[in-house]
C-alpha cells in the first residue's frame, strides 16, 4: 500500500455556511477527491454549473500553492447528477505569482462506467497581494433597491421565476438556496410579456446570508435565470463553455449582476455576466457559450 493510499483522509475546510458544507471535497490522495453532489443545488435532475465550478475550484485551491482563481475556464461535457463524484485534480505550472493547474469531475453511469461530466483549466493567485490602482470605463448596473425587486418567494403560485436556466413551470432547488431578487425590468418573460432584450440583472446573495468570496462568484455568475427567457424563449438552456474571470475579493454585502446576451444564432448563445459588490467594486466577469431551444 502506497504512503498516499495509507495516509488518513484530508478534508477542506467547512465553514457554517450550506454553500461551503455542499462544497468541500475530502481528499483521498494527493489530486483526487470525492464529494456527494447536494441535490440542493439543482435545476430539476441537473446541477447548477456555477455550484460545479465552486466544487471544482475547491479542489483546485487545495492543490495549487495559490488560494484564489483568477481565471477559470470550464468545458461542460455531460449533465451531472446529485450523488458521488469524484474529482481528479494535476498542477500544470508553478510560478511565484500564478500557478496553473486543471481538474475533472467524474461520474458512474448506470452500467459503471465512469464519466466525465465538466473539465477545467485555471490559474490561481492571491488576490490580497494584487495593487489598488483601478482603471475602467465599467460602471456598476443600475438595479431598484432590494425592496423594488422580485425572488420567487414574491411570485403568484401560478408563476414561478427559475434560476440557472430552469424552465417557468417544474422544480428548481438551488433557488432556495439563494437570495436572488431580480430587477422588474427584466422579469417580463415571467409576466408573458418578455422584452425581446437578452438582459438579465439581479441582487444576489447566499439565502444563508454568508458574505460572498472569490469561491462564491464562481456560483453568483452562473445563478440567475437565462437571458434567452427575456428574448422570448423557453426550455433548458444548457452551459457548453464558462470561463469566469476573478478580479478581487467583494466587500461584505449582497452583490449585483448583469448578464447580457447580443447574438444568438444556430441555436447558440453567449452570456457576458458583471459581478459589482456593495462598494461598488467590479469583483468578477465572465462569459458563457450556451444552447438554446433544449425544452
């Protein structure tokens, strides 16, 4: 038996919050560690892609030498489902600065043959060591107070307002698990009225109410509804290629977010998502090939 095989099991650590208990990865041995995908955080039988990616960047944080993901490019291979997984994690490239390493998550199908549902390659820094200085022409969204907004704890029992790409009618889990109030200019798709605009903005926070992290943004960029349902379209819309990018760590506070959509053609997508803390910071960016038209 090897040292590594013998060696007793290590595990993340748990913080109280339901996000990093659903998180945290045990580790087996040296790149390898195994979770039980929560059912908590899925979108009828799938799991949310940004709950995946937190999962898999978990893993990564342990591995690398560098705690924060800077920059995390995710491929979505097959639709994961709650229950075991493992994840298989390798160092690419070590530097002083940013290292540089890639991670699997894996699944049995019904027959046992392993899976590969979702690959990622990323580099990981220290945010706290990176320079103040800030030069953008970004600004944050303009978003009604909290009070102003909508979460489906607000809808008619006849409507029910999704997240992550769940269809109007059926079940989404990971909603409540969110604080997620959606701006009414971007809710007409719930009312049947969609304003034909790929845009989507929204407060978001954990239901729980821990503070968002570096971690965190990898879930809050993939959480709200699609924008395919504000240009009038219904069904799945399933992730192909996410790549998040980290730019600090957010101020305490619920967040802001935007998505926008420009193009859709042959039944493709893209999301272009902004991640603004309550300071006003730009914290994470990121874009999203998706499908369409999956229902």
């Amino acid at each position: 038996m090897s040292e590594a095989a013998s060696a007793p099991a290590a595990q993340a650590v748990i913080g109280d919050s339901e996000f990093d208990r659903d998180t945290a990865v045990t580790r087996r041995e040296p790149g390898v560690y195994d979770i039980v995908l929560s059912a908590g955080w899925t979108i009828f039988d799938a799991v949310n892609g940004g709950y995946l990616l937190a999962v898999l960047g978990r893993a990564l944080s342990d591995t690398l030498p560098h705690p924060d993901p800077f920059t995390v490019s995710a491929y979505y291979l097959t639709a994961s489902r709650p229950g075991p997984a493992v994840v298989r994690t390798q160092t690419v490239r070590t530097g002083r600065t940013l290292s540089t390493g890639q991670a699997s998550l894996l699944q049995y199908d019904d027959e046992g043959n392993e899976v590969e549902r979702i690959r990622v390659l990323a580099s990981y820094g220290d945010l706290a060591t990176l320079p103040d200085d800030v030069r953008t022409t970004a600004a944050p969204p303009a978003i009604p107070p909290l009070d102003q907004c909508f979460g489906p704890e607000d809808a008619p029992s006849d409507v029910r307002l999704p997240s992550g790409g769940t269809p109007i009618e059926g079940g989404s889990s990971i909603a409540d698990r969110l604080m997620l109030k959606l701006d009414p200019s971007t809710l007409g798709w719930a009312l049947g009225a969609p304003s034909g605009k790929g845009e989507m903005r929204a407060w978001f926070g954990l239901a729980d109410g821990r503070d968002a992290d570096p971690l965190s943004l990898l879930l809050a960029v993939d959480a709200l509804p699609p924008t395919a349902f504000e240009l009038g379209l219904k069904g799945w819309v399933p992730t192909v290629e996410l790549t998040v990018h980290v730019r600090r760590r957010p101020a305490p506070g619920p967040l802001r977010v935007s998505i926008t959509t420009r193009n859709l053609a042959g039944g493709f997508l893209e999301e272009d998502a902004e991640v603004w803390d309550s300071e006003g910071n730009l914290v994470a960016q990121s874009r999203q090939l998706a499908r369409v038209g999956l229902g």
